[in-house]
C-alpha cells in the first residue's frame, strides 16, 4: 500500500485528523456519553484510512485559494446545471456530445484524481481517463464549447488550494 511508514506520519498531522473527525462525529450525532466508545473507534478508523489514504505532507493547502475554490463552485454548478438543463429540454440548442482531450498540469497521482472528481462533480463534464499523451479525456455535452479552457482555469484554481499552486509546465503552449 501506498500509505507510506506509519512510524514517519507526523503526529501533528495525526492528531489534527483526528480532531477533525472527532468535531465531524460531533456535528453529526452530537455530545454523548454513552457514544463515546462507538466515537473513539470510528475517529481511529478515520484517522488511520485518512492517513493510508492521502499521506501527510501530501498537500500544501492555501486557505485563501481554498476559499476561492470553495465559492467559485457552487455558481459553476449552478451554471453548468442551467445549461446541462437547457440543451436537454431546448431542441433549438446543439447537443454535440464527445470527448475533449485537456491538457492536465497537475502530475499523475493523488493531485491530479482529486481535481477529477472535483471536475465530475459540474454538470455537463466527467473525466472519462487519460490519453496516451496524458492528457485528460473528458465527457462533454457539447465538444464545441470551450471546455479545455474552462478545465484549465479549475485545474488552477485548485492547484492554487490544495498543491501550493504546483502545475507541470506544458509542452508548447505552458
């Protein structure tokens, strides 16, 4: 597995994990004695998953990139799903669908499959793999839409947040 040397996970990032998740258990069944066994074992299955999962020190997170991407995803949501919407019910609107091959920055890994499913979450787009080349192939409503474009400014944004803004140069055009 992946997860790396348990005996080098920083305690810090183990403790603030398991904060994490004990505030999360919190939030949801609430303070409880009587739960506080069933609490504990579920925050230490948490932790240890959270930690084989995605090591620490894996992500430099910006707090102000992060909220950048937090509040842009929402409206791009809601706009995409207003289109996905209207090209559906609107006969008079193209539906031209097909892939797009989009040039990814962020290198392979944990990075660059967080950005995909965050991408799968908008309407209208979902990552269907990637090319020889490594570029990302995605699903799209309409292939005559700027998606590479508007993929490119996501990839960024959320390099921006969680990766300390570290994208790989591109071949060309980077």
């Amino acid at each position: 597995m992946s997860g790396g040397d348990e005996s080098a996970w920083p305690v810090s990032a183990t403790v603030v994990r398991a904060i994490g998740f004990l505030v999360f258990w919190l939030m949801l069944a609430g303070v409880n004695p009587a739960d506080l066994p069933a609490a504990a074992l579920a925050v230490a299955a948490a932790t240890w998953t959270s930690l084989h999962l995605l090591p620490p020190g894996t992500w430099r997170l910006s707090p102000v990139g992060l909220a950048r991407l937090v509040l842009r995803f929402p409206l791009q949501s809601v706009v995409a799903g207003v289109d996905v919407a209207r090209r559906a019910l609107d006969p008079r609107l193209p539906l031209r669908p097909g892939f797009v091959a989009c040039p990814a920055r962020l290198p392979p890994g944990t990075a660059r499959d967080a950005f995909c499913t965050l991408t799968s979450l908008l309407p209208g787009t979902l990552p269907a793999g990637t090319g020889q080349d490594g570029t990302l192939l995605i699903h799209c409503l309409d292939v005559g839409l700027p998606v590479a474009a508007q993929l490119a400014r996501e990839e960024a944004l959320f390099a921006d947040a969680l990766c300390g803004g570290v994208l790989e140069e591109r071949g060309g055009d980077g």
